[in-house]
C-alpha cells in the first residue's frame, strides 16, 4: 500500500512539473511502393511533408 501511494505521489508531482507542449504525429500508409517494391502511384509523404512545415512555422511564430 506505502508503495502504490509514494507511486501515485511522484506520477502526479511529475505531471504537475512538466509544461504542456505541442507534438506533431502522421502516419503515412501509402509511401509510392507496397512491400514487394511495386509502384502504388500514391505516395502521402510529401503532404506529411507540407504539415510538418507548418507545424513547425506555427511553433516558431509563437516563442517569438
């Protein structure tokens, strides 16, 4: 019981510690090739790509 309380304890004193920030996530399922190598004609890396600029201008203009 002392262990789960003193664990519970430092999970929300290290919750409450750490600033909340923003993450960027993607999954690309189509990437221009399936798993044998054959040509898909599809490929969403390159949108992926473009909101990652943004994610990154939108953090960028906002610490200034």
């Amino acid at each position: 019981m002392f262990k789960e309380e003193l664990t519970e304890k430092y999970f929300l004193a290290k919750q409450t510690a750490l600033d909340d920030y923003p993450i960027f996530m993607a999954i690309a399922e189509d990437i221009g090739y399936d798993a044998t190598g054959r040509n898909t004609n599809n490929n969403e890396l390159a949108e992926i790509g473009i909101e990652l600029a943004k994610f990154i201008t939108n953090i960028n203009n906002s610490e200034k």
